[in-house]
C-alpha cells in the first residue's frame, strides 16, 4: 500500500527509492497510532502515509527554507494576477495589467 501511494508521487523530483522510505515512515506511523475502534486501517493508513510524503516535499524540497504561511501567501497574490491576464479585459488595456511579482 505504501509502495503504491508513493509511485503516485514519483514525477515531483525526488528519487522512488527515499519516496518508498518516507512512505514506509507514514505506514509505521499509521501502525502506531491506529485505533480499531475508529474504523478500517485503511481509512486511517492512506492519508496517514499522504501527509507524510506531502510533509517531505513541503520540509525537504524547497533550496531555501520558506515558511508554508509565506509560500500561502505568495500563492494567494500570483493566482488573481494569472487568471486576470487571462481575462478579456486584460486583452483589450494590458498596460493595466498587474506586473508579475518580482525575485530578489
């Protein structure tokens, strides 16, 4: 189970082999904290592993350390400047056109 959430992962950049370790920390994490009485493992064990693997890319991908409320942040700000460009006023007057957020 773990094997395959993890192949769901694969083309983010990050090797197979150290996907199939972090799924497997997920699946003993799963192991560990189950409770039977909240129902099926499985319910319990595939978001269990998911969050792991996403919590690896989130914590280990990234060349510099960015805080997840910036990269929020960031993302709230560059998706209404993409779909307005996309948009037919911005086709008609595109000096209006918000500028693209610059790097340092």
């Amino acid at each position: 189970m773990a094997h395959r959430i993890a192949r769901s992962f694969r083309d983010k950049g990050e090797s197979i082999e150290d996907l199939r370790q972090v799924a497997a920390v997920g699946l003993l994490k799963a192991v560990n904290n189950y409770d039977p009485q909240q129902g099926p493992f499985e319910s319990y064990a595939i978001p269990t592993i998911r969050g792991e693997l996403r919590r690896h890319f989130r914590d280990h991908m990234w060349d510099v350390h960015v805080p997840s409320r910036v990269r929020a942040c960031a993302t709230r700000f560059t998706s209404p400047a993409k779909s307005w460009r996309s948009s037919p006023a911005a086709a008609r007057n595109p000096a209006s056109a918000p500028s693209p957020p610059t790097r340092a």
